[in-house]
C-alpha cells in the first residue's frame, strides 16, 4: 500500500472526503475523566464528541495520516471551543504516545489502510492500560482478495483493496494479546464486485 497515495487522495480532494464509514462510538461507552485516543481520526468528528463525553478531566487524542484532515480537525475543535483535545500527524503503526496510557481507542474503518494489522493492534495494546478498551469498525472478507486488487493504491484508497480475511483479522487481534473480543455488529455486501464484510467490535487489554 503507497502511503503517498492515501495523503494525496484525502489532501487534494474537497473537505468532505474522509476515510470514515458510519458511527461507532457509542459502543465505547466513555466514561468522565477517561483518556481516549482516535486512530484515524478524518476530520475529527468523532474525536471532538469523545471529548466532550471525558469531560475537562479527561483527554483524547486524534491521530490522522494526512495533514488536510488534521487542519481540518483542528477547525473543527477551535470552532466547538474543545480545549481537552489534541490531533497528531502520524501512523496508526507507529503511535506517538506512551505505553499504558490510554483508558480506550476508536477506529472508524481507517485500519484496512495499513499494510500490517498486527503492527496497528500491538500498537494499540501497549498503548491501553491494562484493562482498557478499544472500538473498531472495519472492513474484512470470507476469501483473500485478489493480488492485483491488494496491490491497487485506487483500490485500498477506496475502502475495499486493503481488507484481510476474518481469519487473518482475528489472528491479529490474538497475535497482539487481545482478548473477550465482541462483535457488535455485521454488515455483509458488494463492493466493486467483491464480497465486503464490515465489523464493529470490542476487545480488551488483560487486567
């Protein structure tokens, strides 16, 4: 997967373009005083509502590949006046924040534009305190897609090139010490001809 092709489609393209394909941070159950982070943040929607429901004593960060999306998530939080808010420029398998520091972690259907899902979940278990949480909407399918379509920037750029079998999906989650991982809910259907599935789930870092 090229990098530069996701910045540049989500840099050139109009203010309404994001990565995100539906709400799912109401399953996360945020709680006062709770530090979350948001992967794959877009334009901040959901992290600026995090941020809201931690509360002045707590803290979210938003985390966001592309710098369009966070000068545009940025805007958003000045604008709602959300002082308990920070968006960072990075990678999702390089997360520029301390190990146990986190109470949760939301992902809007932004991981299947990572090559490695391992590395995203490790990174999301050593940033969970022991016990935390994460809420995940993404895509997957029942058979591999083909090379040429896994290979195809257009086509991972598109929500669909960059999904993983649910067994690979699952593999990972395990691989990276997740457990009592929770399907909230399932949604089967075509895209471009293939067979998509997009999953909200739950899991958590051992106590």
């Amino acid at each position: 997967m090229s990098t530069f092709e996701i910045v540049k489609r989500y840099t050139e393209e109009d203010k309404n373009s994001n990565l995100s394909c539906g709400g799912n941070i109401q399953y996360l159950e945020l709680k006062e005083g709770e530090r979350a982070l948001d992967l794959g943040c877009g334009r901040g929607g959901e992290t600026v509502e995090a941020a809201k429901q931690v509360g002045s004593q707590g803290f979210v960060w938003g985390l966001d590949l592309t710098p369009r999306m966070i000068d545009l998530a940025q805007e958003r939080s000045r604008n709602e006046q959300i002082l308990n808010v920070k968006f960072i420029l990075g990678s999702m398998d390089q997360i520029p924040l301390k190990d146990n520091s986190l109470d949760a972690v939301l992902s809007n259907c932004a991981i299947n534009h990572v090559e490695d899902k391992l590395a995203v979940y490790r990174e999301m278990y050593r940033v969970l305190k022991p016990g935390g949480r994460f809420v995940v909407s993404d895509i997957m399918t029942e058979t591999p897609l083909p090379q040429e379509i896994k290979e195809d920037p257009e086509a991972v750029a598109d929500c669909f090139g960059g999904a993983i079998t649910i067994r690979e999906y699952e593999e990972s989650l395990s691989q990276a010490g997740f457990f009592k991982v929770e399907v909230f809910k399932e949604r089967r259907y075509l895209k471009n001809g293939y067979e998509m599935i997009s999953r909200t789930f739950q899991g958590y870092k051992e106590s």
